[in-house]
C-alpha cells in the first residue's frame, strides 16, 4: 500500500531537518542538484525526493540552465508560515518588555541597598 502525503503545506515540508537545510543553502542563491546532494552528503534520489516536495508546496522553483536544473528559494511559499509565526511576536515582545521591567526594579533595588 502506498504512503499517503505528509508534505501537503509548508508546515509538513519544513518539518524534515534535510528540506529546512536546503532552503537555508538556497538563500544564497540557486543551485543544481547535484551541489545540494554534496552539501547535505545524501544521494541524488534523496536531495531530488526532497526538492520534489519543497517545490510541490511552492517553497523552491526550478529552471533549466543549459543541461541542469536549477533550484532556487521561492519565499513567497512562507508567507503562511511567517505570519503564524507572526502571532507570537507580541508574546515575545511583552515577555522581553516584563523582563527588562524586572531587571531594572531589581537594579533600582540594589542601588537602593548600596546608601
């Protein structure tokens, strides 16, 4: 029986270390498979298997270059995961703002203890 898909959004696919390493090596820029293979020291079935999935949730693109194929990051697929990522922020923000607070009472505290 054949495995059912769990790469059906950029959730899924960035889930895998392996695909969440080859979109930080295509920031730089785009790159054949081949080059990908050798950086992360898998086969090219493997490194083509989980470009296959990256690109089929639109998180990398693919053109031809003379005989390669080249993939590049296409950011535009992290748009959903951003701006989940997004509603945390004003957690963060108020967590740090409480901790500064606290920090400077307890300096304020101890310059106090210092008269």
């Amino acid at each position: 029986m054949a495995r059912a898909a769990t790469t059906s959004d950029a959730f899924n696919a960035i889930a895998e270390p392996q695909r969440r390493e080859i979109l930080a090596l295509l920031r730089a820029g785009e790159l054949p498979v081949t080059d990908l293979a050798q950086h992360l020291g898998m086969s090219l079935p493997g490194a083509s298997k989980h470009l296959r999935v990256l690109r089929e949730v639109g998180l990398v693109r693919v053109r031809g270059a003379g005989k390669q194929r080249l993939y590049g990051l296409d950011a535009r697929g992290l748009q959903p995961i951003h701006e989940w990522i997004g509603g945390f922020e004003q957690f963060w923000t108020e967590s740090f703002d409480r901790l500064d607070a606290y920090v400077q009472e307890l300096k304020q505290t101890r310059q106090g203890d210092d008269r």
